[in-house]
C-alpha cells in the first residue's frame, strides 16, 4: 500500500486543485478523509499518517440486513 498511497498524494498535489483547499470563509480542507476502515499495518498507518500530517481515525460501521 506505501508506494502506492505515496504516489497518488504526490500526484494530487500537483495538480491544479491539490490536496488541501482553502475555503471561503478562510478554513483549509483536506481533500482527502484519513478514515480507517479495517486493520492496518503498524508501518502502514505510520506511512498514511506522516504523508497526510494528520491522524487516522476509526469508522466504525455496521451493516444491518432487511430479513
């Protein structure tokens, strides 16, 4: 997943949009959501967070089934 991960935010952050974009009313927004949504390396999650400058947070998410 790192090279991968690692080439995809260098390449976004070349283009004309990039990565974090300021909005109107001054704030700075990521385009990218760092959300965990199943286990990770150690390695992995050290990787996501030192590219992205931020934190992993867990989704927690259930599925519910109609029967």
């Amino acid at each position: 997943m790192g090279a991968e991960f690692k080439a995809f935010v260098d390449q976004a952050s070349q283009e004309s949009v990039r990565i974090k974009v300021r909005l109107p009313n001054g704030n700075v927004a990521g385009r990218i959501l760092p959300v965990r949504i199943h286990d990770l390396d150690n390695d992995d999650i050290k990787l996501c967070e030192s590219v992205l400058g931020g934190v992993l947070r867990v989704l927690s998410s259930f599925i519910k089934s109609r029967e």
